[in-house]
C-alpha cells in the first residue's frame, strides 16, 4: 500500500472534485481518493504502482495530471 499526490490542473470546484473521485474510485487497486480543488492535488492509496493508472484516468476526464 502507497499513499501518492498527483498534481492536478483544471478542477475549478467540488463538481470536478466529484468527478475525479468517481473516476479513480472505481479503478482496480485503489483504496482511497482525496481530490482538492483550490490545491491543484489529488491524493491517492492503494497498491504499489497505481499511479500511472490513476494518472491516465484524471487525463481522460479532461484534466491534466503529474504525479
């Protein structure tokens, strides 16, 4: 178990907070999500090498991510 932040442009509000949440919930190996809007960051556990998955989620709903 790992526990990362990924930074994260274009969530404006607790929509996208929402949003990002729901779309990185539902992926294999994650066990938590903690999007924050007015930091640019989202943080993430869950199993040793999540984050590139989690990152290219956070891409496909339209925001720009780096871990």
């Amino acid at each position: 178990m790992e526990e990362y932040s990924l930074e994260v442009t274009g969530m404006d509000c607790k929509s996208c907070e929402c949003t990002v949440r729901e779309e990185v919930t539902g992926l294999r190996g994650v066990s938590s999500v903690y999007p924050d809007a007015q930091a640019d960051e989202v943080t993430v556990s869950g199993e040793l090498g999540t984050s590139e998955r989690v990152r290219q989620a956070i891409i496909k709903i339209g925001y720009e991510a780096e871990v």
